[in-house]
C-alpha cells in the first residue's frame, strides 16, 4: 500500500481576515487526494521548536472555523530565520534548523500563507532546504505582485469604510475635519478603495505626492460651499510634504509607519483653523469576521494549492487574474511590491468625484478623464 502523501500549512506574518478558511479548504481539499494535513504553529517558530510544534488537521478540527477571524494556526511577523534575534541582541542564521523540522515531520509539501516578505522567506528556505513548496497570497495591504486580490485586503477594506461611516456623523454633528489614517506599508490600497467607498473629500496614498496647501484648498472650498465638515484618508507609508517618512520605535526597536494621520490633521488645524481630529485605526483592520469575498478567495486559493500538489508542481504561487484562479512563478510574485494603479480606475474614479488625491500629472489627468 503507497505511503499516504505528508503535507503542512503554516500562516506567516500579520494576521488578517480569511485566514481560516484557507486552511479548511486546504483539509477539505487533501482528503479527496488521501493526503494527510499537518498544522504548524506560529509559522517558522514551528518548524524551528524541537520537537517541532505542529498538529493533524481533519475535517472535524476545521469544522466550524470559516468565519473565525485570525488563524488557528497562529502566526509571526517577527524573527526572520536567515537574521534570527537572540536575547543578547546577536542575529543568527537559524534557518538550517527550520529546514530540519520540515524534515524531521516527513513532509512531502508546504502550504506557506503570507505577504510578500514571508513568501520570500519561505521560498528561500525551500530552495535552500530541497522543500516542495506552494505559496498563497495574503495581505491586508493588497501589495503581494502578480495577483488582483489578496487574502484579508476585503475584511480590512470593509472595517475602514464602516469606521469612515461612522466618522462621518460626528464630523457633521461637530463641523470638524476628521483624519483616518490607515494601514498601507508600501501600497496605498486600503487608503484609495476606503476612500472612495466612504466618501471621503481628500485622499493620501504614497504612490503621488501631495501638496498640504491643496489639500487644504478642498476643505475650505467645501466649507464655503456650506458644507461643515470634511473627511481625510491617509496611508500609513505617506510621508511628510518634505519627503521624509513618519515612524515610531515600537518596544523591540523596530522602526514601524505611524503618525502621519497627526502630522496632516495638525497642519490642516493650523492652516485652516477648523477643528480637526485624528483616528490611527490600527490593527482593527486586521481583526474580527472575515468578509464573505476573503472567505471565497481562502477557500478557492486553498483548493487551487492542493490541486497544485497534487500535479506536482511547485515553486507557484496560487493567484486572482480576470476572475480565475491561476498558478503564477513564485520568483514572479516576490519580484515586486503591487502598486497602486496612479493611471487605473480607481485614481480616475476618485478624481471624477473631485476628490483631491494628491499632484496627478496633468497629461495623466487627460488621459484617465472621461
């Protein structure tokens, strides 16, 4: 009797929305190939424990967590294998250790779920390390090249245009400036898709440069027109007018995005002397329900990744184009971060609406205008 085929899933980096329903479709799908599902913990934490941390997964382990946000896998996003921080502030290759705990399970293949950065850990852990690897996409930040949507940008999506709904009413209850500042660290998806989807007046993505005198023109228009009050979206990774980047330092002395959102909102107040107010919405985009387009994508990109096992192919990425799914190179995927589209739909969109999303190329301008 052939030996049952061995494979493992792990989810890699922030955690995001849909998560779950990877991993279910992923079960669901090997038991149709007789292939067994083992979950590892914590990503390449997992693989790096001894004995390495990692469970079977079954039908009835997966039952039920479709709608569950985050990941029952739990996940990383720190502790690069190749640079691994020790507690004496030493970095050390550990990543020989990672490729032993895929071994040391038996694995015949890897499901690794992640953003670009773990993608690109993984795949070169797999090449170093002889695994048969398959990558899926997920990302709140939409930013992973090669593919139209990513897992968990949906869910993130849907929590800044109710929160941006929410803002409004207490904008116009109190005549003010509301300044959101979202997630983005290279891309300004988030940011852009909220922004037109909440309505709001001034939109900042990283991909165009900006101008706070014009971004402080809309609002005066606005209010000379009678209208109170204005809503202003931003991007994590927008930098200042000058060009410099807004950080802080978190606890483990890493350099993060975070503070534009007090940066504009203070230069609007001062400019315009209109009461404004600031909301960082942090990682809320991350957490709760999963949306049902991110529970769809999980579950199509977790069946595609098995099907690919199956065949045998790997070194792939699963990917959304044209509204199918494919199989993409992963040295394609990991190549390049997914931009914003300053020539797209989405930019022309926002500016037929007369929405003010930064210093567009006039020659652009006529080329996206209708």
């Amino acid at each position: 009797m052939p030996k049952r085929k061995r494979i493992g899933i792990l989810t890699s980096g922030g955690d995001c929305g849909g998560l779950n329903a990877v991993i279910r479709a992923v079960v669901r799908r090997a038991r149709d190939y007789d292939m067994e599902v083992y979950g590892i913990k914590d990503a390449t934490a997992g693989l790096m424990a001894r004995p390495v941390e990692a469970e079977l997964l079954d039908v009835k382990r997966v039952s039920g967590i479709l709608r569950y946000g985050g990941t029952i896998l739990g996940t990383v996003n720190k502790g690069n294998p190749f640079a691994y921080p020790m507690p004496d502030g030493s970095l050390v290759d550990r990543s020989a250790e990672v490729i032993t705990g895929y071994h040391r399970l038996g694995l015949d293949a890897l499901i690794g779920v992640g953003g670009d950065g773990s993608l690109a850990i993984l795949r070169q852990l797999a090449l170093q390390g002889d695994w048969n690897f398959v990558g899926i996409p997920k990302t709140i930040d939409n930013d992973v090249c090669a593919t139209e949507y990513s897992v968990g940008f949906n869910t993130a999506l849907s929590v800044a245009v109710e929160a941006l709904d929410q803002l409004t009413y207490t904008a116009i209850s109190h005549s003010r400036v509301m300044v959101m500042e979202v997630m983005g660290r290279d891309a300004g998806h988030i940011a852009i898709s909220a922004g037109i989807a909440g309505g709001a007046h001034v939109i900042l993505i990283p991909e165009i440069p900006y101008k706070l005198e014009n971004v402080c023109k809309r609002i005066r228009d606005r209010k000379e027109r009678g209208n109170n009050f204005s809503i202003v979206v931003v991007a994590e990774a927008v930098r200042t007018e000058s060009g410099e980047p807004v950080t802080y330092t978190n606890s483990l002395g890493q350099s993060l995005y975070g503070g534009i959102g007090h940066y504009i909102g203070n230069e609007i107040a001062l400019r315009t002397g209109i009461e404004t107010r600031v909301m960082v919405l942090g990682h809320l985009q991350r957490g709760g329900t999963p949306s049902p387009l991110d529970r769809l994508l999980g579950a199509a990109f977790g069946v595609a990744a098995v099907d690919l096992i199956a065949q045998g192919k790997y070194d792939r990425m699963v990917a959304w184009q044209n509204r199918r799914v494919v199989d993409v190179p992963l040295a394609e995927a990991i190549s390049q971060y997914r931009r914003v589209e300053v020539d797209g739909a989405l930019i022309a969109t926002a500016i037929g609406l007369n929405t003010y999303v930064g210093e567009v190329d006039p020659q652009l301008l006529r080329s996206i205008s209708p």
